[in-house]
C-alpha cells in the first residue's frame, strides 16, 4: 500500500514539476532559481514526513513537537524584534497557535492511516493551489494578508486534494461521505492556518519568519496548513467517530 501511495506521491510531483517549469520558463533567472528551490526543498520535507509516518509512526510525533517549538520561537523571535508592539494582537495570535498545535500533536498520535491521509490531503492542496494560482489565477481574495492568493488557485487546489482523497479512500474507515467532510474540513483549515500565519506577518510588516528553510519563509511559513489541517483531523476524529 505505501508502495502504491508513494507512487501517486511521485506522480503528483511530476505534474507538479511540470507546472513549475511553465511558470518559470519566461522568468528571470534568479526568480525561476529560487522557485525551483522551493520546488526541490518542498520536496525533500515531504519525503521527510511521508517515510517519518509509514516507517515509524512514532518519529512523526517528535517531528510534530519540534514543528511547534519552532513555530512558536518564529512567532515569539518576530514579536521581540519589532519591540513588543501590538501586544494584545500578540497574546491573542499565541492563544490560537497553541490551540491548533494542542490539536495537531494529539493528531500525530492517531491511526498511521488517517494520519497519512490527512497528510496527503494537506500537502496536495498546498503544492496544487500554489501552482494553479500562478497557471491560472487572476482574481486575489486576500491581497491585504496574502498578495499571492488567488481564487483560481484555493479552487483548483481543492478540486485537486478532494479529489485525491477518494483515490485515497482506503486509509478512511468511514463511508464517502463522511469522507468529503473530513477532506473539505481539511482543505479549509489548511488554508485558514495559512491565512492567520500571514495575518500575523503582515501585522508585524515582515515578509517571513526566518531564512531557516531554504526557499520559503520559515517553519511556519511552511508547516502553517500541517498545524491547522492536523488540528482539524484531531476535532473530526470524535465528532466523525474515526
């Protein structure tokens, strides 16, 4: 099954290869250079994560806790850097953080399975809705927050991962429709977390958290939609009796 699963994996990075190439063909070559190294980095944590939950499900759980002691100090790291301004704004972004990571801790703990699922869903809407946004988005939805968003790229990053969950649908024990709720709640606390960490950033004026992470903005710049969409599968695991 992992076989097959890291097959699909592989293809979707194919695909998403060639998305990137058709964005970045009539690019500057130093633009095109640094997207292909999100591409390439991207790749490499998604291997990281992928063998971290089927070969043992266990150093997930560690990962999970070092996401959050990392994301933590990023938001913690900027708030002191701009001298402890907006403080309110501060103590209410570090309640909702340390919420959603509570959630996606007790996440890392559950069923390989619907771990594993969870986490295609999450890495196939995050890869898809970057690439189609840039292919074909051209109306913003949030540009105040995240200039990059597009509505064409949350739709077809959605189509794309629910998709992909019934491909996928021998992970979930629960029946289809169950299912789609539990992808569609995925998706969209992905995107939410996504948009809260950008939230913050633009409260602060910053462009990223840190330079930590070769290509893209910092732990949580990159694992804000894994927090979110974690947080989301430890909430439906009850309330869907999963």
């Amino acid at each position: 099954m992992e076989q097959l699963i890291y097959s699909i994996i592989l293809s979707y990075f194919i695909l998403g290869g060639i998305g990137f190439y058709l964005i970045n063909r009539k690019k500057e070559r130093e633009v095109a250079r640094k997207s292909y190294t999100k591409f390439g980095v991207y790749f490499i944590i998604i291997n990281i994560l992928f063998f971290s939950i089927t070969i043992r499900a266990v150093v997930f759980s560690y990962l999970a806790i070092l996401i959050v002691a990392v994301g933590s100090f990023e938001l913690n790291r900027l708030f002191i850097s701009v001298k402890f301004r907006h403080a309110l704004f501060f103590v209410a972004a570090l309640l909702v953080y340390f919420i959603l990571s509570a959630g996606f801790i007790v996440f890392s703990l559950a069923d390989r399975n619907l771990i594993l699922l969870t986490f295609l869903i999450l890495s196939i809407f995050d890869a898809f809705s970057q690439i189609t946004g840039q292919l074909f988005g051209k109306t913003k939805i949030m540009p105040g927050i995240s200039p990059n968003k597009t509505l064409g790229g949350v739709v077809g990053g959605a189509i794309i991962s629910l998709a992909s969950a019934f491909l996928l649908k021998n992970l979930f024990p629960g029946s289809n429709f169950e299912l789609f709720l539990f992808a569609f709640g995925t998706v969209f606390f992905a995107f939410a977390g996504d948009i809260l960490a950008s939230l913050y950033k633009r409260k602060y004026q910053v462009k990223d958290y840190s330079n930590w992470i070769p290509g893209h903005g910092g732990f949580l710049d990159r694992f804000d939609s894994l927090i979110a969409g974690g947080a989301w599968a430890a909430l439906a695991m009850p309330v869907l009796g999963i």
